[in-house]
C-alpha cells in the first residue's frame, strides 16, 4: 500500500482558539512544509473579518 502524501489538519482561530468555527485544510507529510505549522489568513463569519488560522490536531476519535 502506498503511502499518503497529505494529512488532514484542522485550523483554528490564533487569537481565539475555543471558537465555533473551525477550517479542515491538507498539508503534506514529506519536504520542508510538513515540518513547520501551517498559517492561513481565512474569513472567520462569526467575527465577520479575515483573521489568522492556525494548525491544531485533530481531536481524539470515539468508536
């Protein structure tokens, strides 16, 4: 089985991590990129303006 070449992590808030609204982005598992968190600037609606997201894990699944 070959191996995956992205991961699935979730993007919160910088300036307020506890907020509702969350992204989902891909990041790569190999090269300098998967090594570093990633930063995205996305619109945040509930504070209706653009804001800094940062990685955070995913939480824990429950079968």
């Amino acid at each position: 089985m070959a191996k995956k070449t992205h991961i699935k992590v979730r993007m919160v808030p910088e300036a307020n991590p506890d907020s509702a609204f969350i992204y989902y982005a891909k990041k790569p598992t190999k090269g300098e990129k998967a090594k570093n968190k990633l930063k995205l600037r996305k619109y945040n609606p509930n504070t209706k303006k653009h804001e800094i997201f940062v990685e955070k894990k995913l939480p824990p699944h429950s079968k």
